[in-house]
C-alpha cells in the first residue's frame, strides 16, 4: 500500500495529461493546501476514474472545465473533490509512544496545576481528525487520568476536518475491530458496547467531551473561530502540504494556542525549517513543541 495516498478509487482508463495534471492540482492546493508532487498523476487517475465515469466526462480537461464553469461544479462538485483528495487513515490509540508522553507529560502537568489553583479546565483541538479515532482516543485517556474527578474539571475536545464524510462517521461513533486493533481489550470493553458482528459503539460519557466541525485549515477565518487550546493535536496532516501551507497552518495553531500551550504532531513530522515559534523538546519516543 502507498502509505501517503491510499485506499480510494480504482485504476481507470482515461489518462491525464501533464498540463491537466497542472491545473487539477492548482485547483486542489488552492481549495486545501493539499499539495500533489509530479509524481502523483496515477492518483489522480485511479481515485477520479470513478467520478468522470459517473458525469459521463471523456477528458480531465472537461472535468476542469466542469469545475470552473458550471454551477454544479463550483459548488458540489468541489466538497466531491475534497472527499476524493483527502487521505483519511487513522485508528484509535494510533502512535501509543506518544500518547504515553501526552498522559505522563503535558496531561500530568495540566492536572497538577489545575489540582493547585483551581481552575481544572482542559481545552483540547483535534485539527485533521478524520473519522473521530484520534479525539475519542484523546477523551479515553482523559478519562483514565482523571476518573471521579473528571466531573469536577470543563474539558472540551474540539475536533475538525476539511471531509463531510468522515465527520459523519466521527458523529456516529461506531467503528469495526480494525480501527480499534491497536487499543487495550480493558479500554475497549470499558468505553465501547459492542453491537453484532464485532462492530463497536463509542459510550456517551465518552462522546460527550467532543464537539465535531468542517473546518477548512487552509481558511484562515474559520481557522480564527475555533476556540483557544491549551494543546493542539494535528498528527498525519501536514505532511500533504508544502511549506509555504505548513507555516499558514502552524502559525494558526500558535495564535489558538494559550500561553504554554503544547503541540503535538505526526511521528513523521516535524518543524524544524518550517517555523521557530514553537520550541522542540525530546522525550522517549516523541517530540512535544511548545508555544513560545
Ligand atoms: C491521515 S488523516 C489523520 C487523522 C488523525 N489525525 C490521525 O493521525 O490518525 C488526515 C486528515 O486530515 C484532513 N485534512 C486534510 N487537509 C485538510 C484541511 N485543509 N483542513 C482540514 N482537514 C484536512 C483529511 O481530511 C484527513 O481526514
């Protein structure tokens, strides 16, 4: 499998031209900030194959052409390009390492604060969160750090991704034992109730502390409305993107982000060269930027 872009669409027949390619991928980087190397022609092909053959379109230079003109295309078609464009890969517990370093590190640290002064508030975002495997994890460890006490404290985990799919099935809160392969069978049967056929239902004390959006991150006034955090999570997301998306996306996340705020970003990822407004530190496993 191609760990980048995977899982969508078939191989199709109708190829694409260098300079279709182009505009196809102009279209896409304005629209997401996803970014498409040269070598991603056979992306295209294979997830837009289906979607040509469905409007009955012989050439990419029609779909384009379908894109800019009609009203359909400006409009519908464009949330169906994100749909197809998005690689949305994730799984409850994904990079347990790191979420160590989030429970025993930066949640240990808020707890104790909070225990001190007083004020036990927690304020999470989940930007890029696909189908809600990555907040309802992030709620799951909330619960297990703080147990009883957990209604003493105002948590909000706010949770957006550019896809209307994904989010629909984040809402739902079901999922099959292959999203839930790398999660403790005790975490499981203590925060999901398994319906038929190895299909699991997230619980609602659980659902509860998250609120799901569409949120564009490559808009900046959608980006300035999502509430303040004290940490920000973006993990496996800016690694579509080009530099010049990666700086607009992580400067977003150091306005949002209260004073010491945390970030935490895919293991593959990093700042360095990107931006120096956050500071790196090195634990096992991991490493956690601090907004400075
Ligand atoms: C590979 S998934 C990562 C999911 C989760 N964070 C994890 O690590 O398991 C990347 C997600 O980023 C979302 N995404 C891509 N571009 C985006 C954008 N411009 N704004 C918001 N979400 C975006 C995709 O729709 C996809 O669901």
């Amino acid at each position: 499998m191609d760990g980048l872009f995977s899982g969508k669409g078939f191989s199709g027949n109708i190829k694409i031209t260098q300079k279709e390619f182009l505009q196809l991928r102009d279209i896409i980087y304005e629209l997401s900030g996803i970014f498409l190397n040269d070598n991603r022609k056979f992306l295209i092909e294979n997830r837009f194959a289906p979607r040509l053959s469905e409007l009955k379109l012989n050439s990419y230079s029609e779909y384009i052409n379908y894109l800019k003109n009609h009203s359909k295309g400006k409009t519908e078609e464009l949330a169906m390009l994100t749909e197809l464009i998005t690689t949305n890969e994730t799984s409850f517990f994904r990079d347990n390492p790191q979420l160590k370093v989030f429970r025993n590190y930066t949640l240990k640290k808020m707890i104790d604060e909070g225990n001190k002064t007083g004020r036990r508030e927690i304020k999470i975002w989940s930007a890029g969160c696909s189908s809600g495997e990555e907040p309802y994890t992030l709620a799951i460890i909330l619960h297990e750090a703080l147990k009883e006490d957990i209604r003493k404290w105002r948590i909000r985990i706010t949770a957006n991704d550019i896809s209307t799919n994904v989010l629909k099935m984040a809402e739902k809160g079901i999922y099959t034992k292959y999203s839930l392969r790398t999660t403790p069978i005790p975490i499981i049967s203590k925060y999901f109730s398994e319906k038929d056929n190895n299909i699991y239902q997230i619980k609602p004390e659980v659902k509860r502390l998250i609120k799901f959006g569409k949120i564009n991150l490559n808009q900046d006034r959608s980006v300035k409305m999502v509430p303040r955090s004290h940490i920000v999570f973006c993990r496996n997301v800016i690694i579509y993107f080009d530099k010049d998306m990666k700086r607009k996306v992580l400067s977003g996340f150091h306005n949002n982000l209260l004073d010491n705020g945390h970030l935490y970003v895919g293991h593959s990822e990093s700042l360095h060269a990107v931006t120096d407004k956050f500071k790196p530190r090195q634990h096992a496993g991991t490493i956690t930027y601090h907004k400075i």
